[in-house]
C-alpha cells in the first residue's frame, strides 16, 4: 500500500522526467533551427556567389574594351571625336616639323622624353602641357621636342612601332596631333592594346594624315635610327624614367629639369623664364 510519500516521489521522478523530455526536445528543437539556419545561409552564399559572377561578367563585357584601349568613334555620321575636337584646337595654328612643336626660332627648348605607352606621360599631356602650349608655345617663347625613351611599354618592338607611328606622321608636320590623340586615348598600360588596328585607326583620325603616304614611310630606317639616338641621349642625361625634361636656351645644352607637379606648369613656366635670362 502506497503512502502519500510515495505518491509524492514518483511526481516527483515524473516532473524530473518531464522536465528532461522538455529540455531535450528545445535542444532539439534548436539544432534543428541551428541546422536550418546554416542551410539557408549556405544557400544564400551560393546565390550571392553567383550574383557575384554575373556582375563581373557583366562589367568585364561592358568596360572591357575601353579599359584596354581604343579608338575613341564620332557620336553619329559627320561628327569629330571629342578628343581630336580638343587636339585640333589646342595645336592649331602651331609650326610643327617633325616631332618639334613651335616656332623654330623660338628662345628656348624643352626636351620630352616619353614612351606613348606611359600613363605617366598621359598625365603630363593631359594636365599642365595645354597650358604651356598656350601660354609658351603660342606666343614664341618656347619650342618643345618630343624625344623616344621606352620605359612602359613591355615589348621592344611594339615601342618602335608605335613611336615611329608618331614620326611618320611627323614627316607630313602631323606627329603632335598623332602623340596628342594617342596619349587622349592610351589603354591600360600591359594590356596589349597597341595594335596594328589601333595605329592604323589612330591615323585615320589625325586631321589631314596621307594615309597611304604615313604607312609607306613607317618603313623608313631613318626612324629606327632617331629612336635610337634619343635612347642615346637619354642615357647621357641620365634618365631612366618617364616623362623627364631638358630646358635650356635653343640650340644650346639643356639642363635637367625636376618636375614637382605634372598637372600644375607653374614650375615648368619657372624655369622657362630662368632660361631666358641665361
């Protein structure tokens, strides 16, 4: 016979019972949402995996071609590029002859050692070289002389070709316009970019440019000859980058000049006017 102690032990061993089937199935419980959870973040990571992909596909397809160079087109039938709109209006008017860009008389020279290929160089052209055109070019004070130092450019060749590009156009007093549109429109530098397509193209959009008369002469040795000499040169200035300069009085020896800003000519109009008062 059961005694009321009895019957209260075994509600108790079933509270403790209950109690534990209750604590086990919550840990259940929160396994299994742990486990969902997990799945689900799995699953959300494959699809933003995915996503991801997608979007760089989609960019690489979009941007891809720009990135690497290319010909800047006209916005419809009879329209100029922007690019050749803003070359033609800063050189026009200008003496050229050869890769020389000025009056020939003009009191001073500044040597410009550059590779086409270098975005260094693209950052001088584009940012305090304008100025300098307008201002020291086009009143006469100054005259500048693009010169061939391969620095960017990865294969030897391809840094002949398309600096001899530039001289070819240069025979027909056309090789700033050929520089200056190739510097508006370099591609990324190691991208392999420069073309025989994208020389070719180049050329087509130089005002005036003899086609059939540049592609002839880019196979004259004498090119070859001046690339040489200006690597010569540079040597002997003790260059090893680009862009450097030379600045001195016309047709005397240039001195070094050491840039401190590429985009601001106010140090470049310095020493232009300390070489006018040699």
């Amino acid at each position: 016979m059961s005694t009321v102690e009895d019957d209260e032990q075994d509600l108790t061993r079933k509270q403790r019972r209950e109690q534990a089937r209750e604590q086990r199935r919550a840990l259940e419980e929160a396994e299994a949402a742990t486990a969902q959870r997990r799945r689900r973040l799995i699953q959300l990571g494959s699809v933003i995996g995915v996503v991801v992909v997608i979007v760089i596909v989609i960019v690489a397809a979009t941007s891809g071609g720009g990135s690497k160079g290319g010909i800047e087109k006209s916005s419809g039938a009879g329209k100029t590029p922007p690019a050749v709109k803003e070359v033609t209006a800063l050189l026009g008017g200008i003496p050229q002859s050869g890769l020389t860009l000025g009056n020939p008389n003009a009191p001073v020279t500044m040597q410009y050692f550059g590779d086409l290929e270098c975005p260094v160089c693209k950052d001088f052209t584009l940012g305090a070289l304008p100025k300098l055109i307008e201002k020291e070019v086009r009143s006469g004070k100054l005259r500048i002389e693009y010169r061939n130092l391969e620095t960017a450019t990865r294969e030897p060749e391809t840094f002949r070709t398309q600096q001899i590009a530039a001289l070819a156009a240069g025979k027909q007093a056309k090789g700033w316009d050929y520089i200056e549109l190739f510097y508006h429109e370099q591609g990324t530098e190691d991208t392999g970019y420069v073309t025989e397509k994208y020389l070719q193209e180049l050329a087509q959009q130089v005002p005036g440019l003899n086609l059939a008369t540049w592609t002839s002469d880019r196979g004259s040795p004498q090119f070859t000859n001046v690339v040489t000499s200006d690597a010569q040169a540079a040597n002997n200035a003790g260059f090893t980058g680009t862009p450097s300069f030379l600045i001195g009085k016309t047709g005397q020896a240039g001195h070094k000049y050491e840039y401190s800003s590429l985009t601001d000519p106010a140090g470049f109009e310095a020493a232009i006017a300390s070489a006018l008062k040699e």
